[in-house]
C-alpha cells in the first residue's frame, strides 16, 4: 500500500520556467553529520542549546541554493526504527557509536527550520534516507526532472546516470567543499559504472555500516577481481577455473554467503512505496514570521540579516506612526506582542507632563544617546522620544534632570557606561532598578556581548533597528529576563551586587589614577635607550641586521643561519615564541637578548606610549572597567588596562612607582586579599588539613611541601615550597600532569606524583574535584557560593578536548568566580563605609583581589583599618578571608 510521507510542501522561489526542470535532494543527516564536526568551537544559545551543527547546515543550504538554482527542494532524514536492512542482517550498522547527544537536539530543530523555510522533507519508518533518495531520484528521472544528489556519503554514486548526478559534501581544515560527479566521473575514479558499485562494496565490504563483505578481500583486491570479472555474479561464476591466486579463491568460497547477502545491504532500494511528485518540491517563499521566530530563539542573528526575514517578503521595514511621530524600525510583531506607538514631545508643558506620568509608574524604560542629545522613555503605553534640538533649552535641562532622578524608576540598558557618562556631564542621577545587558550577562555569562537588539531578537521575536524600538522593548525584556533570573535564583547577585556596583564603577571610572606624565616619558627615553644597546648586541651576536619584529627573519636566523635546534614549526614557518625562546636560551647568549627586547618593547609600546597617550587634561587616566566579558564574574579593564600593569620585573614595578595621588599632602592606601581563591577552595571543599593550616596562620605553601614532599615543614626548601606553591594554584585551575611538569621544570611523570601525593593528603580537595564534575554534568552548570550561574554546555561534548575544557571550568568557576563576587562585595563595602564616614578618600583602582584607594595622609591610618576591616567581614568563610593594607607615596611602595 503507498504511503504519502510527512512533509510540508513548500520551497523557496518560484521556478525557471519551460526550460529542463532540476530538483536538489540533499541527504539530511549526512549534512547535519559533515557541519557538526566541522565546527571545532562548541555553538550554544545563551539557554545552552547547541547550535553549531544548525548553523553549518544552514550555511551550506543557502550555498548550495545560490550556486545551482534548483527548480525543486526536498531533504530526506533517517529515523531511529530499524530498517529492512537490520531485519536482513543482526549486525548492520553494530558497533557504530550512538549520535552524539548534542547533535540529536539538533535535528528537531533543524526540521522545523525546513518547515518554516517551506521546504518539503521526507522520512520513513524502515528505510533509510539514501532509499528515498534513490527513489526520489528515479521518480524525478521518470518525470523528466533532472536530480542532483547532495550528501557527505558514497552511498548514492550507485544511483548517477544521465539524469542523476551526486554533489559530495567533504569536510577538510575547517572548510566545506563540494565535489560533483557524473558517469565520467565514477568511471574516472574507479574503472567502472556507478551500479557496478554495489558489487564493489559487496566484496571488499563497508566498516562504518558494518556490511561484511568477504572476509580477507580488501578495496585493492576488490577492484583488481572487478576489473577483471566485471560483476559479483560473473566473478563467482568464473572464478574457479580463473588463475586467480589459491589463497583469494578460497577466501571467495567462504565469504559466498556473505558476498550476495552484503551486495543487497548495499544495494539502495529505489522503490520505496510513497506517492512522490517532483512538482511538489518547487520552491516557494519562506514561511518569513515562523522562520524568523525560530532564527531569533537559535540567535541566528546575522543568518535573519543575510536571509532579510523578519518583515514581509523578508529583510526589515519601516512602520510609520501619526504624523507628528518618531519614525521606528522594527519588524511586525508575533502574537502576544503589541508595538507602542513612539511620539515626539516638544512642548514644556508635554515634556511636564511626560515626568508627572513617570513618576506614577513603577518602571519606565530609558534610552539615551551618547552625548545626552535624544531621550526615549517608554511608559508601558506608548515611547516618548524627546531631541535637545528643536526644544526649549531649559525644558530640555529640566526633563533630563527629572527622568534621570531617583524618584522614576528606570530599565535601561548597559547602565554602569551611562552613569559614567552622567558623572562626566555633572548631571546627578538615581532609580537604575534594572539593567538589561547585566541581566543577560547573568544568565549567558560566557556569551560575552550583549547588544540589545540582538537581545530583543532572542528573547522576544521581534526586531528593533533603532532606539525608540529599542526603547518600546526595554520594559516586556527586563520582564521576561527577571522570571529567569528568580528561576535560577540570581535576582540576587542582581539587585545586592551586580547592580548597585555599576554607581561605584562609575564612580571609579570618573575619578581615575593619576599617573607622573614627566617620569613616566623619562621612563620612555630609558627604555629607548635600553632596546637600542641590546638591538646592537643582538646584531653582532647573530652576525648580521634583521627585523626583530619578524618571527619569519628571526626564525631563519636562530634556526638556519645559528644552527639552533627547531623545538617546533608553525604553518608559517618557525615557531619563536616564548615558550620555544625559553628552551633555547641555554644554546646561545642572543636568545636572552631577544627575550629582553622582546619583554621592554611590549613594555615601551603597550604601557608607556599606551598611557602617555590615554592621560587626560586632569593628568589622569580613566579606564573602562568591563562587567560583562568574563563568564567567572571578575571585572576586565580596558582603555588602558590597568589591571595588567607588570610588577614582577624590576622595570615592569617601575610602572607602577609613576601612579601617584593627586599632591604630596595624599598618599595610596593598597590592600589586598592573602591567597583567597586557596582560601575559598579550602571552603568550598571541606578540606580540614588545609582549613587547620590557615587557621594557624601557617605558611600554606610550605604546609603544602611538608605533605606532598612527605617531609618536616622546618626541611621544606625553597624548591620545595615553589613547586608546592605551583601545585596548590594548579589544582584550582585543573592543571594537568603535562603543564604542572612544564611550568616547574620537571617530568610529566614527576609532576604527576606530585599532584597525587597532594590529592592524598588533602583529601577534601579530591573529593571537591571528583564531585564538582559530576554535579556540573548533572546540572549543565555550577555556581560560585554566592549563586552566579556558568552553564556548561562543553561537558556534553564528544571532543575530548572540549569535554575536558568544560571540566577543568567546573572546578575552576566556583573558585575564582567566588572571589571575583567576593571582592565586588568589599567594593561596595568600602565605598558605602567612605561615603558614611565622611572621608575624603576615594576608591580609584581594583585589581583581582587589590583596591587601591587614594586619601590624604591625614586619613592614611584610618584608611587601611577601614579597608582591612571591610574587606575580611564581607563574607564568612572557613577559612576566614585575610587582607592586609599599606600607604605610600605612589603604587608601588603602597604594595
């Protein structure tokens, strides 16, 4: 009885007219198989869905499309249920390993995005989806339709012939190509027709299908008896009596069975019973809101850009509102969303009477643009955009001021930057209650970028292109976003930390470091001088001039023109990294002097030059302190980085001498945490060895040797103490035996020990690591002890190396993520503490686990007991946190 198959009729464009009709059928899996490992960097969305093998195979899609303009679309799909070929045969297919868990999510999807873009698809319950292909095929051929195959498996070469060719989908470095074959093709290749490859593979056998073949007879022998007998039947009809050699007849006698029984598992069944009409697979326009519905829940972003769904006939559109409106670009709207008419308000007395509506509201949506020129205040019933141009200027004054006052509570988006902004211009403000980019930042912390429209996209199927659209998203967005962070119980990082901390940046931002611009240019010329002596000796040392900034030039004359030993090679040639300079440097004195050159022009050029050229009027710097790049939750600085200012070299430390407070009578306050991120492991682990030590107040590294070396603390020594140290701050990153040996200088083998005598002792420690990850695969997720969220996708993955990565972030993350939380409390802290005491000290800097605070020396003593104090209650553990402070004329003394 025919069966008509499920499937939703549709396509993508109208066909090409009377002309010879071509119909594309691409084999499903095989596409979504071929994008899924191609993609070396795991794709998820902010829920943690995977997506990187929808994306490959949507890419591939619309290429193939683009270059051969099929007439015709369709795509066949394998199902789960066991076919006629498993019924024939126990062992088909035994052994192949079960699709990976992250790719089958996938597939779902991947057929509602077919469905959406109207592009039939075809599946069935004992058959595969090369069987419908083959039958698709011949039905197409019989229809006068020609039909090209598209597919990353051999299978379908048996079906070329005149009207049927096969465009094999490879996968190689990353890049997807596409090979077409024909008749010539396969008979270039392999000496023979396209059926005659059904008899091939029924001698030499498939392994990845588990078709036996004959066993003994591989592709070589195969082809040769082929070749030479032309089918399966007239081989085994001649064989015998042929002087084919003893061992490969006898090898054909036994394998008989198996031989004829392989050939109809390889063979492709071309008359599956469906009804099939090549004109059903004509290509129609998308089904555009569905499509782009999904692509917004995938955050397929540039993929709407590049298809232009998202209005009708696809791409965006302009709605106009009454004539006296803002103009605002978005896309219509899904069902349950209603776009807010936008107004422009000119008149004071509607400017009056826009702040009198706010404040009766519980929450308005605010947007701003960067020089404090449009506002857009959304009130849940309309967008209201107001231009400084073209209004009162006083009017234009009082309505910023007001909006921006503590009384109208505000949503607004990247909240920290603007309140920087407004620190800038003197305008006070007050009433951020949310914060839409912190809210996304918590909920997808390694997603790392955080734009609103693509925000709006993801969460509300809708598309904004400008800021009163933007504006009108703000408050349904902040909404949905708050059910999700009261469902993973962070509405409270949110409100105690996140969020009050963005007025304290701010404030840090605003005031900024002083920095001595005359010793740090002095400190330029040094360092100038410096790299020119050692160019000079390195020239004569290597015996010739070169570009010391070309890895190329230097390479050739290290490894060709010195005759030093390559440690490793590159696409481009010789690898000079660090790592390689290192091992070398025993070989030959220029390889020291590289190095230092190396380490003072990074010095000169990024932090030198780089701050001499970022110091402001004021004769100070202001960086950018970035709260939603890293997924652990610990603050970034950019514009300088002062975070990443070197201390450990004797010139990198000069660095710091040149920060200074703003006169002689000011002096800076350093504080710093003592080892927390060991002091949160000993917590969060249990560890009663290491909680002792610390409450001894105990040297913790050298309690470290004492039990990993197995000898007195008092016989600890400083290479000891140095490699246990190295242990105890690898065991929290995960470190493996490999990179332990690497960093101290000894075996993997040695290293390996090293980190088994730790894990024996402090048992609490081993039991954290072998847990952690076991919760975190359970959970897709671990927390720090504050409840900031890192879902972990990458622990579901089939790459080992990926896995492994998500590993070593399990227990890593509620480690340092604890202590980045941890010394944003005591930011607050602090800053709360200085404000209430009426001190005129000022928070200026963090770094890591250090606050620096600027004060007059008058306030110095009060200063450190006030920074230590805060800093150590914050928050209790066991071990309780430790911090020390010191003043000084400029940072580095101040450490």
């Amino acid at each position: 009885m025919e069966t008509r198959l499920e499937k939703t009729t549709c396509g993508l464009r109208p066909g090409k007219g009377a002309m010879a009709m071509q119909i594309m059928v691409i084999d499903g899996n095989s596409l979504l198989n071929r994008a899924f490992y191609g993609v070396k960097t795991p794709l998820t969305t902010s829920a943690g869905q995977p997506t990187g093998a929808l994306l490959g195979f949507m890419n591939i899609l619309l290429k193939l499309v683009g270059d051969h303009e099929p007439d015709g679309l369709c795509v066949t799909f394998d199902l789960r249920a066991p076919t006629f070929r498993h019924k024939a045969y126990e062992g088909y297919k035994a052994g192949r390993k079960p699709m990976p868990e992250e790719l089958a999510s996938q597939v779902p999807l991947c057929k509602h995005l077919l469905d959406a873009m109207c592009i039939p698809r075809y599946e069935r319950e004992g058959f595969e989806a090369d069987d419908l292909i083959g039958t698709i095929s011949r039905v197409s051929g019989e229809a006068g339709w020609d039909c090209r195959i598209v597919t990353g498996d051999r299978d379908c070469f048996q079906l070329i012939g005149e009207r049927v060719q096969v465009l094999h989908i490879s996968s190689r470095m990353g890049r997807t190509d596409t090979t077409p074959y024909d008749e010539g093709a396969i008979r270039a290749e392999y000496g023979m027709s396209p059926a005659d490859l059904i008899d091939l593979k029924a001698l030499m056998g498939d392994a990845s299908d588990n078709i036996p073949g004959v066993p003994g007879i591989g592709e070589k022998t195969a082809l040769e008896l082929m070749h030479r007998f032309g089918s399966l039947d007239a081989l085994y009809e001649g064989y015998e009596d042929s002087d084919v050699k003893p061992g490969v007849k006898s090898k054909l006698e036994k394998g008989r069975a198996s031989a004829f029984m392989s050939r109809d598992l390889a063979r492709i069944d071309r008359f599956v019973p469906l009804t099939f009409d090549p004109a059903d697979t004509r290509r129609v326009p998308y089904n555009n809101n569905v499509l782009y519905e999904l692509l917004c829940r995938l955050e397929f972003r540039k993929l709407i850009e590049k298809m232009r769904v998202g209005g009708p006939g696809g791409g965006k559109r302009k709605m106009e509102n009454a004539p006296d409106a803002a103009s605002a670009e978005h896309s219509p709207a899904p069902d349950g969303f209603d776009w807010l008419p936008v107004v422009e308000e000119t008149a004071p007395t509607a400017l009056q009477a826009l702040l009198d509506e706010c404040r009766l509201l519980p929450r308005v949506g605010f947007l701003c643009d960067d020089d404090l020129s449009v506002l857009y205040v959304c009130t849940g019933s309309r967008t209201v955009v107001v231009r400084r141009m073209g209004v009162d200027a006083a009017a234009y004054e009082t309505c910023l001021r007001g909006v921006l006052a503590s009384d109208i509570a505000k949503v607004s988006h990247h909240v920290k930057p603007l309140m920087r902004q407004l620190k800038d211009a003197g305008i006070p403000y007050g009433g951020f209650v949310a914060d839409t980019a912190l809210a996304g930042y918590l909920l997808a912390p390694a997603q790392g970028k955080y734009p609103l429209d693509a925000m709006i996209q993801a969460e509300l199927s809708v598309w904004a292109g400008d800021m009163s659209a933007q504006a009108s998203c703000l408050l349904p967005l902040s909404q949905r976003q708050q059910v999700r962070l009261t469902e993973q119980e962070l509405d409270g990082v949110m409100a105690d930390m996140e969020l009050p901390l963005c007025d304290v940046l701010a404030d840090m931002e605003h005031i900024g470091c002083k920095v001595d611009r005359d010793k740090l240019h002095a400190f330029g010329r040094q360092l100038h001088e410096r790299l020119l002596a050692l160019e000079t000796d390195i020239y004569e040392l290597a015996g010739e001039q070169f570009n010391l900034n070309s890895p190329k030039q230097l390479g050739e004359i290290l490894f060709e023109r010195l005759g030093l030993p390559a440690v490793k090679k590159t696409k481009t040639g010789y690898s000079t990294d660090v790592e390689v300079l290192q091992k070398l440097k025993s070989y030959h004195p220029v390889v020291a002097k590289i190095m230092e050159y190396r380490m003072l022009s990074k010095l000169k050029s990024t932090y030198v030059d780089g701050l001499l050229a970022v110091i402001g009027t004021d004769g100070r710097v202001h960086t950018n302190f970035q709260m939603t790049v890293t997924a652990t939750g610990r603050l970034s600085s950019t514009e300088p980085n002062l975070q990443n200012i070197p201390i450990r070299t004797e010139l990198g430390g000069e660095l710091r001498r040149l920060f200074v407070p703003e006169d002689e009578d000011c002096v800076l306050v350093d504080a710093d945490y003592s080892q927390i991120e060991l002091r949160v492991l000993a917590h969060i682990a249990g560890d009663t060895v290491m909680q002792e030590a610390f409450a001894a107040g105990e040297d913790i590294h050298a309690v470290t040797a004492s039990q990993v070396f197995g000898v007195p603390i008092d016989e600890v020594t400083a290479l000891m103490r140095r490699h246990a140290k190295a242990v105890n701050f690898g065991i929290v990153y995960g470190i493996s035996a490999f990179s332990l040996g690497e960093d101290i200088g000894v075996s993997p083998a040695e290293a390996k020990t090293y980190i088994e005598n730790y894990l024996a002792k402090y048992a609490g420690v081993r039991d954290y690591m072998n847990n952690i990850v076991e919760q975190a695969k359970k959970d897709g997720y671990v927390t720090t002890l504050l409840g900031r969220r890192r879902w972990l996708p990458e622990l579901k993955a089939s790459n080992f190396n990926v896995r492994s990565f998500g590993e070593r972030v399990a227990l890593n993350t509620p480690i340092q993520g604890t202590a980045a939380d941890i010394i944003k409390l005591a930011m607050l802290a602090v800053h709360r503490r200085l404000c209430v005491e009426g001190l005129s000290a000022r928070l200026i800097l963090q770094v890591h686990d250090e606050l620096i605070v600027e004060c007059p020396r008058s306030e110095a003593e009060r200063v450190m007991r006030l920074l230590t104090e805060e800093m150590e209650r914050v928050y209790a553990l066991n071990p309780p946190l430790l911090a020390e402070s010191h003043a000084g004329p400029n940072w580095l003394e101040a450490k």
